[in-house]
C-alpha cells in the first residue's frame, strides 16, 4: 500500500506573514487527515520559518530546487546538505520550469536528483512532456529519456528513496488538467519503466500527478490506480484548497 502524497509546490510566491499563515491553517486541519502525508515546498527563504512551524507536527518540509554540488564557490546556489541541516526531507528535482526556463539540461537534472540522496534528502523527481511532445506522440519517448538518465547514473537502487511527480508541461498553470486516463496512462507506463528494473522498487514508488490539480479535479484523478497524489501549485497557496484535495486523497483511500 502506497501512501498517498500531496505536495504543495508554492514557486516563487508569498512573504514571511502569508507562509506563517498558511502554514497555520494548514496545521489547523491536518489531522482530519490521518492516512495521507502532506508536504510543504516553500520558497528558500521562508524555510527556516516554516520548519518552525511545523516542528512536532504531521506536515512534511521540502524546498523546490537545489545545486548539484554539495558545497564550494557557486554563488547564488544552495546545496542539499544545508537544505537537510535546516530541517528539509524532500526537495523537487527537475521541475519543467527549471528545465525550461532555467536550461536544467538532463544530465543536470540527474546530477541534482544523486546529491539531493547524497545529502540524504527525498527527491521528488518532475517528469512530462510539452504540448508539441504529446501532439507528436512523442510523451513516452521523453518520459523514458528523462527517468533512464537519472536511472544511469544513480542505479535503480536509488529509486527506493524516491517519489516521482508526471506533470505535462501544458497542464501546468493553464487551468488545463490531463484526463484521469491520460494520467493513468503515462504513470502506468512510468510504473513500469521502474519495474522492468526492480519489480518491488515498481510496486512501491510512489508517482504524483501534477499540473493544475484543484479540488474539483483531485477525486477522478487520485482515483486512478497508479496515481498516488498530487504536486500542487497554485492550489497550494490557499490553504483550504490544498486541504480539500488532501480530504480527496483521503477518501480514495476509504473507497
Ligand atoms: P499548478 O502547478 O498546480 O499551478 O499547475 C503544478 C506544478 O508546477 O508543480
């Protein structure tokens, strides 16, 4: 049995009082939530703040990016072991906008995902295609290119501390949802990616659907058999939004 897993991706958005306060209201409700883990990424800055928070309770902290190498002269960058000694567990790997807008190419992607585990953090690994990809039925292709580089250079192994999240870029802040069996579709496949190489690492990772996930969409979504939670952005920010796609996940479970 996979845990269900809803993330809250906040991006670039949000100062110190609006974080304290949705944090605060998420924690609020949490433990209507028993079965299903709930996963705060805030913005760099407000972690420490966060982690405060959320000391002593259910809510899990992760950031949304990381460098690649653990420590030295790369100004601007923030390595994974400062992001574990703050108190972080997962951190985002590969996220679309990092990969498009910031030229995180694959073999940087894969060489993040390798020092997010160095520093003994969770990566949650972001996967998908865009637009032109699907239209030219090419989604398979990129989801195989973008897990086997990662696969090659850490091992199949590395996968057992790991979430992966399938988010077409096109469902992302569009408003534009892939259809539960679209979604069904691609984790299967990715599902099995990872089985053809460890048939219990397959069983039991868990892969999240992300790209405007909202409350009205969240139930079919998770309903899906290999959909085991959501990456959220702009739902997340509204703490009671984030906490009615949890009660979603929460439901399945009960169904
Ligand atoms: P969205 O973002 O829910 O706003 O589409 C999802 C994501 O980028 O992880």
């Amino acid at each position: 049995m996979r845990t269900p897993l809803i993330a809250g991706n906040w991006k670039m958005q949000g100062n110190a009082a609006q974080a304290t306060s949705l944090v605060k209201n998420i924690l609020a409700s949490i433990n209507r939530l028993p079965n299903v883990e709930l996963l705060v990424c805030p913005p760099f800055v407000h972690l420490p703040l966060v982690k405060q928070l959320l000391s002593n309770t259910p809510l899990h902290l992760g950031a949304q990016n990381l460098s690649a190498e653990a420590s030295g002269a790369f100004t601007g960058e923030i390595a994974g072991p400062m992001l574990k000694d703050i108190g972080c567990e997962f951190v985002l790997v590969g996220h679309s906008e990092r990969r498009t807008l910031f030229g995180e190419d694959l073999p940087l992607v894969a060489a993040k995902f390798k020092a997010a585990q160095d520093a003994g953090l969770t990566p949650i690994l972001c996967i998908g295609e865009t637009k032109e990809e699907r239209e030219s039925a090419e989604t398979e292709n990129v989801l195989m290119q973008q897990l086997t580089s990662v696969m090659k250079l850490v091992g199949i192994n590395a996968f057992k501390n790991a979430v992966i999240a399938y988010e077409p870029v096109w469902a992302i802040g569009t408003g534009l949802t892939a259809t539960p069996d679209q979604a069904q579709s691609a984790h299967l496949f990715i599902r099995q990616l990872i089985s053809q190489n460890n048939i219990d690492i397959g069983k039991s990772i868990r892969i999240l659907y992300g790209g405007s996930m909202k409350p009205d969409n969240a139930a079919a979504l998770l309903s899906m058999p290999d959909i085991d939670g959501g990456l959220i952005g702009g739902a997340s920010l509204v703490a009671e939004s984030f906490l009615a796609i949890g009660s979603a996940a929460e439901r399945e479970l009960a169904a």
